[in-house]
C-alpha cells in the first residue's frame, strides 16, 4: 500500500473532519511508514497552514473536486420525481480527477456522516466513489455513521447498490451497523471505532483565554448554528444558552469556555461558523466579565483537543469536539441532530441519558443535563477511562484488518 486518497474530504474549517484526517493519517502511517495520502482541499494554502506538520507525515494535499453545478443537482434532486433520487452523479469527471484516482491503491471515504441525508441526497460524494470504483479501485468507507435513507423512498435502492460495491463499509457506531445490516441487509459491513478517538493532543498556552474560575473548575461549550434548525416556533436558542451559562456561572460558581468547532482560520470572513455564533452569545454575557471567555478561531483540531482536554465537564453539539472531550475522559453531554451522537453515546457508556436531542434544546434542558453530568461525573469518567482505550484499539485494528 503506497498511496491512499481520501475521498469526501475537502476543508479543514471543520476541526471534525480535520481530525478524522490527521488521526487516519497517523493510523495508516504504523502500518505502512512510507506511505502517501492524498488529502483534498479547497484552500490548500490554507490547509497547510493548519497542519504544518502534514508533508512530514506524508500527506499531499490536492485539489477537491466540487463542480459548481453540484449545488444546482442536489437542490434539483430535492424534487419529488423519483428518477431524479436515482440518478446519482450523472456528470462526467475531469481529466485531472481521473489521473488521481488512477495513481492509488486504494480510496478511503470519509467524513463521518457524508453518507447521509443531513446534507441532502450525497450525491456528489457517490459520484467520485463511484468513479473509484468503476476504475477498479478498492473504495473502504472508513470510521462513518450511514443513513438512515427512508426518508427518500426512491433514493434507497440506488444507496444500497451504491454500498454494496464498496470493498468494506467500516461504521464507527452500532445504530449505523444494525441499520445497514438489518434494515439494509448489507454483507459487507464492520464495526470500528471513530479513528479520531486516536487524534494526538498538541499543547498550547490557555492563560491568554480560560476564564476565572474557582475550585469548580471550567464547563466547555460548544453550540452551533446547525441547532438553529430544530428551535420551535418563538424560541431564541441564543436566549436559551445566555439564561443556562447565568445559571452555571453564578448559581454553580463554575467558569464557562466557548469553544468553536467549525470556523475558518482567524482572519477569514466566517460569520456563520460557530465562532461567529458564539461570539453573538458571549456579546450577551458581558455582565460576567472573564467568567465566560471564548476560544480564538485559530486553534487545529490537535489544538482544540488539548484545550478540551483540560476542562472539568463538556456540552457540545459539534460530534468530534465531544469526542475530543470523551476521548479526553471529559464527561460529556451531547447535543444530538442525527443518529451519530446516539450510536457513539450508547457504544461508550450503554445508554443515550447523556444525549439531549437538539428539538428539545432548552435553557431548562441544558440546566437539567448539567446537574446529571455533576452527579454523574465520578461514574462518567472511570466509565471513558476503561473504554477510550478499548475504541482506540478497535480503530488501529482496522487498519491492518482491511489493507
């Protein structure tokens, strides 16, 4: 194995899928030292600055493809005529494109929930494994939670044939395995782990943002834009989150740090990232001074994990900042918008009581989260401290199981 490329792959503005990247790479890399990934972007410049270690660990990184009629075809797809679900990617690749694909041995699909509806019908991400394959190149879908699809009746014969050619559909949580498997009936399916429960920590400075706290230590939070989609009708989430970090920082007597997981570097325009939706919140909070504090936007997802790392309890709605924390041994409530918090939260600690579905987001939810994560905490933590291990075992498996 000489050279791997990673499809689905195309920013690092999501700390997630950056570290899906960087921890992919270091895996492949005990097994195969020499080896080459080909990780797409879509700034590549920016990418680098980000990981400036990358060419050092063998990563090449690429130019994404993303045509720009992709938008139009997905928004197209959204109509309710069913040749349209089944139609796939009906465009023809690039020269360019192709000699890429030509050049490895082999395509990791990646992104954690690219194979999904949450960001409509992937139809553009199955056309480039599609191409992959028609080639005759192994496609393994790696460290992903898949589906559920029956929300497009139409699309769902067209997924599962889709799945079918892939060489190994590698799940990183049992809902998404019992759906493909059961529900689906695929053959070729495995249970691993998330790979970035093995992302490796990178130690920076935290005294020029932690806030003031006392003996109770530091909540970390973590809220995006993405839950402004659940809000009933009326409510302000933003209202909602200012009322609970009140509550947590005078009644509980805790400091409160922001933490973005999506957002450009600093500098960038990047508004509608969790730092500038945070930065709405905090401007909300200014009567608490340097109790709450806010994360910079110019943290890695190495970086991000570290700062994590050293907080005494975590809430978040992005899903590799809560798997930063659990990896971590942070306990951890999750603020769930798929099946992906659900399937993580159940195979780390046996139950979903640390899930808070994002419909039912609510200063009075959180507030309610929280208390359990204080009585729990004890519990929470030799609980991540006996199965983090475990999980980062199951995903250096992996490796050497499917190459």
């Amino acid at each position: 194995m000489n050279r791997i490329y990673l499809s689905g792959q195309r920013t690092f503005r999501n700390r997630g899928c950056e570290a899906i990247v960087r921890s992919t790479v270091g895996l492949l890399r005990k097994q195969f030292p020499s080896i080459e990934v080909l990780v797409p972007s879509d700034n590549i410049e920016r990418d680098r600055r980000q990981w400036p270690q990358a060419i050092d660990n063998g990563v090449k990184f690429v130019q994404a493809y993303m045509p720009s009629y992709a938008r139009y075809w997905v928004n197209l797809q959204r109509l309710p005529v069913p040749a349209l679900k089944r139609a796939g990617c009906p465009f023809p690749a690039p020269a360019w494109l192709k000699a890429q694909i030509a050049s490895v041995d082999a395509v990791l699909a990646i992104g954690g929930d690219n194979y999904s509806l949450d960001y409509r019908i992937p139809s553009p991400v199955m056309g480039l494994d599609k191409l992959a394959m028609d080639m005759g190149k192994p496609v393994i879908l790696w460290g992903a939670s898949v589906g559920p699809f029956e929300r497009e009746p139409a699309f769902v014969p067209a997924i599962v044939k889709h799945l079918a050619r892939m060489k190994t559909i590698a799940v990183r949580e049992t809902v998404s395995y019992g759906y493909l498997t059961e529900a689906l009936g695929l053959k070729n399916v495995s249970l691993i782990a998330d790979p970035a429960f093995n992302l490796q920590k990178e130690e920076i400075d935290l005294k020029p943002f932690w806030p003031e706290a006392g003996v109770e230590g530091v909540l970390g939070l973590n809220v995006s834009p993405l839950i402004e989609r659940y809000k009933r009708a009326g409510q302000s989430l933003i209202d909602e989150t200012v009322a609970f970090v009140n509550h947590v920082v005078i009644e509980k007597g805790m400091g409160v740090l922001l933490v973005p997981h999506v957002t450009a570097l600093a500098g960038a325009d990047d508004s509608k990232s969790d730092y500038g939706y945070m930065n709405r919140l905090i401007s909300r909070c200014s009567d608490l001074g340097d109790r709450i504090r806010l994360v910079p936007d110019c943290y890695n997802a190495a970086q991000l994990k570290y700062i994590i790392g050293n907080l005494r309890y975590f809430i978040g709605a992005r899903t590799h900042a809560t798997i930063a924390a659990m990896s971590s041994r942070i306990p951890t409530v999750s603020i769930a918008y798929s099946v992906k918090a659900q399937g993580i939260n159940r195979d780390l600690f046996g139950s979903e009581e640390m899930v808070l579905p994002t419909p039912e987001l609510s200063s009075k939810s959180l507030m309610s989260y929280f208390d359990w994560l204080v009585e729990h905490e004890v519990a929470m933590a030799g609980r991540l401290e006996t199965r983090v291990p475990e999980l980062q075992i199951l995903a250096a498996q992996a490796v050497s199981k499917f190459f």
